[in-house]
C-alpha cells in the first residue's frame, strides 16, 4: 500500500507542476494580448510625408544612383 501512496503522491505532484506551468504559458498570454490592446488604444500619431525617410536596401539604392557621376541633378 505504500507503494500506491508513493505513486498517488507522485502523480498528484506532477500535475501540480504541469497546472503550474500552464497558468505561466496563459499569464504570458495575458501580458502579450494587454500590450497589444494599450498599443492599439494609443492615438495614431500625426504624419508629415515632408518628414518621412525611406531607408532602401544596398540593392535598391544602387539600382537609383545616376549611371555617371555628374548626372544627379544636385549641381
């Protein structure tokens, strides 16, 4: 009988860490989904295109230099 007892206590005590583990896994949720909620509640902020820069990657931005030096219209 004793051994029953040892396996009932051992069984009920690997439960306990698995509800355990679970409620973290569900508390992280919850954290995640109210940061997504006070993100999206926040006012959008206003927007100037005057002011927006547009960073391209290297392949791009090679593809939109001029083909001599002197032709960028900048002198």
């Amino acid at each position: 009988m004793a051994k029953n007892g040892h396996d009932a206590k051992e069984a009920i005590a690997r439960h306990l860490v698995e509800a355990i583990e679970q409620v973290r896994q569900d508390v992280a949720k919850v954290e995640f989904w109210a940061d997504a909620v006070s993100g999206f509640s926040r006012p959008v902020p206003d927007y100037n295109p005057g002011q927006v820069n547009v960073w391209l990657p290297p392949e791009q931005a090679s593809s939109l230099k001029p083909d001599h030096p002197g032709d960028d219209d900048s002198a």
